[in-house]
C-alpha cells in the first residue's frame, strides 16, 4: 500500500528540521548578545545620570545657601574687627592635613586635638 501524497502534502524531514534550529539557535544567541549589551549601557547610563543628578542638586543647594550669606564683620577673641567669610590656613601647631574652624572659644581640629584660638592664622586676602 504505497500512498502518493502531493507535495504540498509532504511534512518536514528531520534534517530540514535540524536546519531551522541551529539557525534559530544562532539568531537568539545572537540577540542576547545584543540585548545583554544594551541592557548593560542602559545601567551605566542611568548610574551616571544618578551621579550628575546628585552633584547638580548639590550645588544648586550650595549655590541657595551662598545667596543667603550675608557680609557681616566678627570679632577675634581680643576684639579685633574680622572680615567675615574668609578661609583660614591650617594651624602650625598640626600637619597640614589638620584644618581648624573659626568657632568663639577653641576650636576641635579633625585630629581630635582642641587648640586654642590664638593659634589660629587668618588668610590674606
């Protein structure tokens, strides 16, 4: 019993068949590759948009804090008239790394040590 099917009739073989799946197997890995990069860019991307977004928002808030300052002469500990919102050298007393505030009374270096404030030098300006 031999049946004569047309050839529209016919199936797939098996080697037709082994064809269509390394190439579909090819094509996919192929756009994972892809999709893998661009996924990997997009998380770069959005880590350095995070970063710049952070450091904007930073000084912008300085830049609002700096237009609220205000001129305003201090008195040094003897009486003296000072400039206001002037810098100060480190202390020579400590290494340079040690920077000290202007704060009435002694000041808490980052050492952890309390100098007095006559220690302190002004900067030129």
């Amino acid at each position: 019993m031999n049946i004569k099917l047309k050839k529209s009739q016919r199936g797939v073989t098996l080697l037709e068949l082994m064809v269509f799946v390394g190439v579909f197997a090819l094509f996919s890995m192929m756009a994972y590759g892809t999709l893998n990069r661009v996924l990997d860019q997009s998380n770069q991307i959005e880590q350095k948009r995070e970063y710049w977004r952070a450091l904007s928002l930073t000084f912008l808030r300085m830049e609002e804090d700096m237009a609220q300052a205000r001129a305003r002469p201090v008195r040094d500990i003897d009486g003296t008239t000072l400039p206001s919102l002037r810098g100060l050298f480190p202390s020579r007393a400590h290494s340079a790394k040690c920077w000290h505030s202007s704060f009435s009374g002694s000041a808490m270096c980052t050492c952890g040590i309390t100098t007095s404030p006559n220690l302190r030098v002004i900067a030129s300006p």
